[in-house]
C-alpha cells in the first residue's frame, strides 16, 4: 500500500515537473518571438474592449488556424441602413471589418464598431482631433444585442404564457418551471410593488414592475455564458430602461407629486417668506427628477459592464503569465467571481426593480398637505 502511494507522489511530481519544464519552454518560445508579457497584455486588453462592444455578428469563439489566420464561427446578421434609399444586406460582407462593403455602387466600412460611407478603397479620414468625418448612414441594424433582446423576450412571452395557462387549467395552481417563477413573482407584488406603491395603486404598476425584473435577470445571465453577450454593459440598452421609468413615473404622477416639486413647502409659510428658499430649493427638486433615472442607468451598466472585465482581465492572467501556476490559479479565481455573477445578475435586476417602484410611489402619492407637514 505504501508503495503505491510512493508511485503516486512520484507521478504526481514528475507531471508537475515536467508541466512546468513545457511551461518554461512555451515561454522561452514566445520570447523568442518577440512575444512580450507587455504586447500579451495589450493582447488581453484588446480582446476585453471588443467583448464589451456590441457586434454586426454573432460570434461563438474565433481560432488561429494552421495558416495563421484569425477564423471566426458564427453567423452573420442583417444590416439596414438608410443612405438615399433602404439597403439592407449580410454582415459577412465586412468580413469581421477586414473588408469594404459595395451595396448599389456604394461602399461602407466598419470602424470602431460603426459603419461609415468611404470609397472603394474604404479610406476613413480623421480631423486633428482623431474624430472620424466620413458621412454616417443611418443605422437600423439587427446586431448581437438586438438578437439577445428578441431571444429574452421570446423566452418571457412562452415562459409567462405557460405559467398563465397552468393556472387557468390546474385550478390555480403553477406547474413545470411557474413553481419555480411563482414565488419570485409573489414576492415582487408583496415586498417591493405593495409596500413602496400601497396596496390601492400597485396593481398598474405590476406588469412593468414583472417586465423589467425578468427582462433584466434573463440579459444578466445570458451575459454570464461563454457566447460574448453583453447587452445590460451596453449603455443605450440601460439608457432606455432607465427612459422607460423616467417616463411612466412622470406621467403617472398625481397632483401632490408635481406640488412637492415645485411647491415642497406647501402652505406652511406666506410666498414671500419662501421665495428665497424656492430659488434653491426648486432647481434641486427638478433636477432631482432626472438624476433619478441617471442613477438607475449608471448603476446598472457600471456594475455589469464591471463584471465583465474583471472575468475577461482573470482569464486573460492565463494568457500573459503562461506558467502552470497561473492557469490553476486564474481559472479558480474566475470560477470564483462567476458564482459571485450569479448573485449579481439577480441582485441588480432586484435593485432597479426596487428603486422603480420606489419612483413610482413617489408620483402616486396622495395625502393632504397640511398633515403632511
């Protein structure tokens, strides 16, 4: 038994020597190269910046093949611009931006994840100030982002739709995956929309309240797969999330809600007592009602787009150190921030849901003044 065991340790340590003999000479290989620790970072850097950006296709992972070219597999999506006319046409045409564009004796380029009109050479010019100055179409694009979102709601509409029709055909009661959606519903309606809106006015507010928790969670976590989805890191995405409830919270909003704006003293002085005060405190009080939705998109694209980076910058350690060490210890620390995703992706969908209802109680509110002060 305990030679065995001896034969074991001795395995054991000559695969460790010898992975680190080949992780030594890997390195030694690369320096040979003129592969530096610095270039293999920007590498990483690189590869984490177009992560981030949203896309004209849909990549699933990309190889160096045997003639040294970059080989991409994917599909490609539909581009639609308007430029003298609607041209609608497939992406491949870009070839992943290595390419010119010629659609109706007209030539397009991508650069910098935007598309701009150049010539058959696909030449961008630049000002002083490296901004580009090439006409820009319009663009109407089906990009990555584009497609999750239709994927998320696809996937709402059957999953809520199964979980309505279980209740009409089994008595009330949810059955298959509603058992597992029924609670978080449940306790969406009785512990954020009924006590931050009141039991009389959550009702209308429900199904947005639903939408964008659901909406929200489902992007979170189809970012979390190895597939390069990052819509809730995308800005415009958070933006109009954040326009949404901006906009139902204001015109939605009851009589009271507008007079603490612009009358948040109300009749406990004359006007001539508070006119100094209102000069100060009314600007603050409007300038509040869009900070409140700027909150909510910084917040949740801060903390996704976040997320994203410090998984890519984990990972890419395995790609900048090559040691055998540093895969272990990479992987284990990337494995590690990917379960604390996990609770991110349902914590920041709660949040925004949270702080919504809350803006939402705001502008519902009715009670009388003069108990109120």
């Amino acid at each position: 038994m305990y030679k065995k065991t001896i034969v074991k340790l001795l395995v054991i340590l000559f695969t460790i020597t010898s992975t680190f003999g080949y992780a030594n000479d890997k390195s030694k290989e690369h320096k040979s190269e003129g592969d530096s620790k610095e270039s293999r970072k920007q590498i990483v850097k690189e590869f984490i910046q177009h992560h981030l950006k949203d896309t004209y296709d849909f990549g699933i992972y990309s190889y160096k093949g045997d003639d040294g070219k970059q080989h991409h597999v994917g599909f490609p999506l539909p581009v639609i611009l308007i430029d003298n006319g609607l041209k609608i046409f497939s992406s491949s045409k870009f070839r992943h931006g290595e390419e010119v564009a010629e659609i109706d004796g007209n030539y397009y380029k991508q650069f910098h994840g935007k598309i701009y009109k150049t010539d058959a050479k696909g030449i961008i010019h630049l000002d002083e100030e490296g901004h580009t100055t090439n006409e820009k179409p319009l663009d109407f694009s089906i990009t990555k982002n584009v497609v999750m979102i239709m994927v998320t709601f696809l996937l709402m509409f059957f999953l809520f739709r199964g979980l309505a029709k279980s209740y009409a055909t089994n008595n009330g009661i949810a059955k298959g995956a509603g058992r597992f959606f029924e609670p978080i519903i449940i306790y969406i309606r009785d512990e954020i929309a009924r006590p931050n809106i009141g039991d009389e006015k959550y009702k209308k507010y429900m199904p947005y309240l639903l939408t964008i928790f659901f909406f929200i969670w489902f992007l979170n976590m189809f970012g979390l797969t190895p597939f390069g989805i990052n819509v809730t890191g995308n800005i415009a995405v958070t933006t109009a999330l954040a326009v949404l409830t901006f906009i139902i919270t204001n015109f939605t909003g009851t009589k009271d809600y507008w007079k603490h704006i612009f009358d948040p003293l109300g009749d406990s002085m004359p006007w001539y007592g508070k006119l100094p005060i209102y000069i100060i405190l009314v600007p603050i009080e409007i300038l509040g009602v869009f900070i409140k939705p700027f909150a909510l998109l910084i917040r949740l694209f801060a903390n996704m787009t976040a997320g994203h980076v410090v998984l890519g910058s984990l990972l890419g350690l395995i790609y900048i150190f090559q040691h055998w060490l540093g895969g272990p210890l990479s992987f284990g620390l990337s494995f590690a921030i990917s379960l604390i995703e996990l609770l991110v992706a349902l914590l920041q969908a709660y949040i925004f849901t949270m702080l919504s209802a809350l803006y939402f109680g705001f502008a519902s509110e009715e009670h009388e003044h003069a108990e109120a002060h």
